[in-house]
C-alpha cells in the first residue's frame, strides 16, 4: 500500500499537493523530491509493488527508450498486472483527496492511479523523467495506447523534452529537473575532508567500509588521474563500456565507477546483472588495466553517508564521464558541474541540454568508443581547458538547473492545472 514519506504538515489548509513516486531513496527522481517537498511543502507518497509489477514497469522504461519489443504489451495480462496492482492504492488515495487537491505522478510506475485520483474530483498531473529521441513506433507509441486510459485522466504532462511527451496532451509543461547546491551531495568539501571520505571507504586505502563495497585489485593512488562516472547499475549508462574505456588511456589514468548497491532498489531488478556484466568485462582486460579500474558500490541506507561520499568522489575526479546510451536528463552530470568538473557526455536526450559541446565540456557519440577515448585524453592533458569547462558549467548550472528554479516552475504547473 502506499507509504507517506514527507506528510504535509497538521493544519496545513486545503487544497494539497502530493507527489507519488515509486521508492524513497535510489535514483534522480527520489532525490529531487526529497528537496523539492521541502521547498514546495507538498505531501509525498511510495507506491508499493510486487516483483511482476516492478517487471512490468521496466519492460514499461526500456520501450519509452526503444529498448523492447513492443509486440509484446499484446499480452493483457501485462496490464493486468500494472494495473491489478495500482487499483487498491488508488482506491487509497481516492479516499485522502479532494476537488482541488494537486497530485503529481512521476514516471510510469505510478500512471496507473490517475482515473481513481481524476474521479475523486483532484488533479492529476504526470511528470515523466524518462525519454529518448526515438519514432514513436519503436517503442513510446505502444506505451502511449497500452495506457491511453490512464492518460486520459490527466490534466497535464510534464516531461525535459517535448519529444519525451505523448501526443494530444491537455496541457504540457518543459521542466528540467534540478539540484539544491546547499545538500550534503553538493555543499562544499575541502580536499583534506575529500581524502579522508575516499580514505574510510577504503578506495585510497583498501581498508572495508560499512555502507560501501569498492572492488578494486589496488587502492587508487593518491596522484592518479581519475575519471569518474556515477550511475545506477542500468544497461542504459553503458557501465561495461564505461569500464572499456580504460584501455588506451595513460597509464596514471584510472576509471571510477561509482553506482548504488542494486539490491537496495526495489523498482529495478536489472541492477544486479549489470553488475555482474561489468565484472566480467573487468575480468577480460589485462593484470595492468584491471588495476586502473575501480568499482564503488554504495549502500542507501544511509542516506547522509552516501550523498558525501558521491560528492567526494566528484571532487577528486578530473574528468566525469557520462557514457549514456539515452539519458532522460542527467542529474549526476548536473551535480558534477555545480562542483567545476569537466564533463564528457554522450549527445542524447538531456545531456545535450546542459552541454555545449566545446563550451563547457565536451560530447560525444557514446558507440564510438575510440571517440570517447579522445575526448578523455583531451581533457585529461589539459588543466587549463578542464578549468575553463568546470568554471563555465558551474556558472551555467546556477543560473539553470537550482532548487529554486524548479520550485518557481512548479508553481506554475500548480497553478496551470488548477
């Protein structure tokens, strides 16, 4: 059943606004709505789902990328599983709401409760993070009649990208997501407190760290260069080709890849495999590459922990590297260039937003490995350029991508929809 996360507070008047995503910690989305409930003071509820549903919901993401045969979502019994399992928490929710009331559903996993929400007298907005640049016959198209119900009970689409949107929408709002610079993931480090969080993991040390899991055949020295790039286990972030990267590289060069501990994350039942795909790309390079590469696996259960170890881990990286095969927005690359990291991002979906390529980091098609490469070397023997970079995306992130921003572009939506 649904599980309140941040209630509204007691006496708080009428009409709300509840956000409804599908997990409380792991991932962009859970993260944006941990600042932005503060900032916005709305409720925020977690759906519940069995392991079919959270299979259902995936094979939902990897069609909205292209990634999956849409044939498939002829089965009903797919629906009937999506949907079998959001009706009682719908029914919950419908019992909680009133005429005016505001409810924000974000991404797939929750779409399902938009006709119990719409027939209550509320709202319904869906904020879909996800998306590529894809015809809609590969993939989205199927999706947007697999649920064209659910759809129908929506007063407005929020999405990064219109391409990101399905068609004949009531009202569509442009809302790229955002980072609060003042949270422990992106506040201010010096390199002293850098040393000692990389030190207690155990990446500059090999000593076992509570809460994180670096696998690695060497500490990482403390004069490396390193690249970093930190994702969810998920095919889509290109991992294993993450880790081939390395070849080529100069040999002071290392590659950090940093993810969360995937059986931590209910909604994604691939993170495992992933894993596992990239140890065994690791297992095939040479003695003298495996030891420039370095996996940190990070625990959410400690939510504090975790935001500062990812930030150190962007302070100490030279270059951070997103190696995205589709990339709905980004929010790691984001939270890299509000630190001044110089940034090599593939040219998809909502990188391209915040990169000019050139500018303030560089692009890069990401099935040209050699390409990429290129464009690590570039940077990796270029101080100079790396700073001009970090000090442009820094700037640009400020002005675009802030808390601040994103509450001010709510409110908008709120009221668009009321």
């Amino acid at each position: 059943m649904l599980t309140p996360v941040w209630e509204v507070e007691p006496g708080t008047e009428k009409p709300l606004v509840v956000h409804v995503n599908a997990t409380a910690t792991g991932g962009g989305v859970s993260e944006l709505l941990r600042g932005l409930v503060r900032h916005q003071h709305a409720g925020w509820a977690v759906i519940a789902g069995t392991a079919d549903f959270y299979v259902m919901t995936k094979y939902l993401h990897h069609l909205l990328h292209g990634n999956a045969d849409p044939g498939r979502l002829d089965d009903p019994a797919l629906m009937r599983t999506y949907r079998a399992t959001l009706a009682p928490q719908g029914e919950w929710f419908a019992q909680r709401v009133t005429r005016g009331d505001v409810v924000v559903l974000h991404d797939p996993q929750t779409l399902g409760l938009a006709p119990a929400i719409e027939a209550a007298g509320a709202r319904v907005v869906w904020h879909c993070h996800i998306g590529a640049d894809i015809a809609p016959e590969r993939g989205p198209g199927a999706v947007w009649r697999a649920l064209d119900d659910e759809l129908a009970a929506v007063d407005a689409v929020v999405t990064t990208l219109p391409e990101f949107a399905p068609p004949n929408v009531r009202e569509l709002f442009l809302v790229p997501p955002a980072i609060d610079p003042a949270a422990p993931k992106n506040r201010e480090l010096t390199q002293d407190e850098v040393a000692v969080v990389l030190a207690e993991i155990g990446l500059t040390t090999g000593r076992v760290s509570p809460g994180v899991t670096v696998i690695q055949e060497k500490p990482l020295p403390y004069n490396a260069r390193v690249v970093l790039q930190v994702s969810r286990w998920d095919r889509l972030k290109d991992m294993p080709g993450v880790v081939r990267c390395v070849v080529g590289l100069p040999q002071d060069a290392h590659i950090v890849l940093a993810g969360t501990e995937p059986t931590e994350i209910p909604d994604d039942l691939e993170g495992l495999a992933v894993l596992a795909e990239v140890r065994d790309v690791l297992t095939g390079l040479s003695e003298a590459d495996r030891a420039r590469v370095h996996l940190v696996n990070i625990s959410l259960k400690q939510p504090e922990h975790n935001a500062r170890v990812v930030n150190a881990l962007q302070r100490r990286a030279d270059v951070v590297l997103q190696k995205s095969l589709q990339e709905g927005f980004g929010l790691t690359v984001t939270e890299a260039m509000v630190k001044g990291r110089a940034v090599v991002a593939s040219e998809v979906g909502g990188l391209r937003q915040q990169i000019t390529d050139g500018y303030n980091g560089l692009l890069v098609d990401p099935a040209d490995l050699d390409g990429v490469r290129a464009a690590l070397v570039r940077l990796l023997a270029d101080p100079a350029l790396r700073r001009e970079f970090g000090e442009r995306a820094r700037a640009g992130v400020l002005e675009r991508y802030t808390m601040r921003r994103l509450v001010e572009d709510y409110l908008k939506v709120i009221a668009g929809v009321r």
